[in-house]
C-alpha cells in the first residue's frame, strides 16, 4: 500500500457509510479522517520513499516524498462501525475523542480504551422514552431509541446538511417524492 502525503494541513473531515450484509442487515460506519505531522528522516529523503513506524500497523506502508526539508502531512482515519443508526451522537464522539486526544492533557488512557468503552461497554437504549447519556469532555452525547410500536429508521441521520445543499425546489420535490412514498437515490460527488 502506498500514501502520498499532502504539503498544506487541511482540517478534519467527516463522512458517513453504510455497509450492507446479504441478509439485509445494516452497518453504518463513521469516519473521522485527520492529517498528523511527518516529517521524512535524512535517509528516507534521498532514497524517495519512507517506510511509515507505526506501532498500530501490522504491515509496512511507504510514503512518498520528493524534496528534503519538506513537513508533510499523512491522513489518519477514526472509524466506528455500528449496528445502530446513531451517526450524529457518533460523529459529536469521534469529534470530541479526537480533541481529547491532540487539545488536552486529560487523556489518561490510549484512544481505543475510549472506542471499546463506547462500543462494548455502554448498553444501547432500549426502545421508549429511555436514552443513554455519554459524558466526553464538556459534552454530553444522548442515545436514545424510538418506541418499539413507532419505529424510525434513522433517529440520527444529519439531514441539515442534505437541506443546506438544496434549494427550495429541489426540497419541496424531494418532500413530495418522500410522502407520497417514491423511491430516491442521493448522487454526491
């Protein structure tokens, strides 16, 4: 596998997924992708290539780089895969996580003792007026499920961004599409 760095820091970025198994069932998956400092050792500069040390990895990467003395910036992905459609409460705690992570001191433990708490330790709400709270720094992030007679779908999908992106027409067409029950298909680039 090979990474090719980029020179200029951009911020961190989030996209969303959702994997599905050939039961039908649904994973969606969140990713908080960041960019770390590296700069290339004197010998990895004159031979081109370096070989990225990390001790997460269980197998080399080479990085590409093309002129001595340059910092470079290489993406890093936080991912949390899940059963349950709670991508906004995800994103607010991959968000935190990683500002725990580079703006504090109070991290105490490593970033994935975090993602295990999260994913294996705290109990997902049962369905009704219940929901779990997570306190992450200053925040506090609710998981809730609807009643088991009233089932929502996607408690938790981001759709202001969806709005921010269309204009007037295109909602209202989408508005009339969804309540008269018609199939729609989202194209992003």
């Amino acid at each position: 596998d090979e990474i090719v760095p980029v020179k200029a820091y951009r911020l961190p970025r989030i996209h969303y997924f959702v994997l599905t198994n050939d039961k039908g069932r649904k994973v969606y998956g969140i990713c908080l992708t960041i960019l770390e400092e590296y700069e290339p050792h004197e010998k990895d500069q004159t031979e081109r290539t370096a070989v990225l040390d990390d001790s997460t990895c269980s197998h080399e990467i080479e990085v590409s780089v093309s002129k001595e003395g340059t910092t470079y910036f290489l993406p890093k992905v936080l991912v949390l895969l899940s059963t349950w459609p709670y991508l906004t409460a995800f994103r607010e705690y991959l968000a935190q996580l990683y500002r725990l992570a580079t703006a504090t001191n109070v991290m105490t433990a490593p970033i994935e003792r975090f993602i295990v708490n999260l994913c294996s330790e705290i109990p997902a709400p049962p369905p009704g007026a219940y929901e779990v709270q997570v306190s992450i720094l200053d925040s506090t992030i609710r998981f809730w499920a609807p009643p088991a007679k009233l089932p929502i779908a996607y408690v938790a999908l981001p759709y202001r961004i969806l709005f921010e992106c269309l204009d007037v027409e295109h909602i209202l067409d989408l508005f009339a599409a969804l309540i008269t029950e018609q199939k729609i298909v989202l194209v992003s680039s």
